[in-house]
C-alpha cells in the first residue's frame, strides 16, 4: 500500500478500530489526510456509526419471554410442515463391536472404529466412529435413501439431552461429518422438508 493510494473501505474500518500495525495504520492515517471528499464522508461515517455503537446497549430478553417466542415458532414450524410430513425411528441393524445383524449377537474384540447402521422407512443410515488420539470421535456418516430419487440435502442435528451439540448437512452423495465429539449417549436427528428421522441413542464408544 503507497501513501498516494486511496484507503479501501474495509481498511478504514480496521484503521479506526485500531486492528492494523503501526506503520499501515500511519500510512493510512496519511492517506486519509490527503483523501478527497468521498473518503472524507467515509471517515465521518465510520466515526458516528462507531459512536453510536458504544452507546446503544443489547440486553438478553427475559426468560419468559424467550420461552414464549421458541413456543411460538414450535407451533408456527409444525404449521407449515406440509400434509405429508412424517416423524421416524430408526432401528439399529448393525454393529460392528457385537456383530450385532438379524439377531445374530457375537462378541468381537475392541477397536477403534466401530461401524453402526440404523434403518427406517425412509432411508438406511451408516456411521462410521473413528477414535481419535485424544480420546474424541469424529463421526463418518452417509445418508441412504429407499427412495433413490429422493437426494436432497438432509439437515443432520446431534443432541445430548435437550442441548443441540453439534449439526451439519449432508452433501450431494448423503455424506455427513461430525468432528471431535466426547465420549457419550446422543440423540440424532436427519431431518429434510417432508420427514424427520430419530437414532437414539446413538452411543459413541468403541
């Protein structure tokens, strides 16, 4: 950056919030010096947003109030879902840690991965748990529907009691990944615009 040049918006921002090294922050305060009227209003700009900024104060709503708002969107959501929309349970199918298949129980030695499959009306769901070296699991998934057509993106949420914990989508091969989650018992949900699918509890241990 010379000192003839003009200052980029986003590098008078981080000039007035005092984010750049001394040296760009003197070039820049040099250039502003020398700036025509359209970096002058700018400047001015910046300087009142900022003012008024340190004066106005965002409080958390009360409780009772967030309550009633989340009550509100709950029946709101469940309004426009449409006609046909379906609520789920998967079945686990498959474990690779018991062998776990039609019945079948045997035990196996432990590993550090351990493969789960779960089966619905809608769709089969493998995951895929890696342990790593700090104990964590990072979660491998893929969504497999019955219908083959049906490949829309799938919102993917992990729970642990009422808390979301974690959540991501599924990419265009039904693919999904969670990343760095304790040991522990949770509750997933897949969820498109037409179904929801419930695992729980989903155990992630080796």
């Amino acid at each position: 950056m010379k000192k003839n040049e003009k200052p980029e918006f986003a590098q008078l921002m981080d000039w007035l919030e005092g984010h750049l090294p001394p040296d760009e922050a003197q070039m820049v305060a040099a250039q502003v010096a020398a700036a025509d009227a359209d970096i002058q209003a700018d400047v001015a700009w910046l300087r009142a947003f900022y003012r008024a900024r340190q004066l106005i104060i965002v409080q958390e709503p009360p409780t009772a109030v967030t309550d009633q708002l989340e009550q509100r969107f709950a029946v709101f959501a469940r309004s426009r879902r449409p006609s046909t929309w379906r609520s789920l349970i998967a079945a686990l199918t498959f474990d690779s840690r018991t062998q776990l298949a039609v019945g079948v129980r045997t035990a196996v030695a432990p590993t550090d991965q351990r493969q789960l499959i779960y089966t619905a009306e809608a769709a089969t769901i493998v995951c895929t748990l890696q342990q790593r070296q700090d104990k964590q699991f990072d979660l491998l998934g893929q969504f497999l529907p019955t219908d083959a057509s049906d490949i829309d993106l799938i919102h993917v949420l992990l729970f642990q009691g009422n808390t979301e914990f974690d959540h991501t989508l599924t990419d265009d091969l039904g693919e999904f990944t969670l990343t760095a989650l304790p040991i522990g018992l949770y509750d997933m949900l897949l969820r498109s615009d037409q179904w929801e699918i419930t695992i729980s509890p989903l155990d992630l241990s080796v």
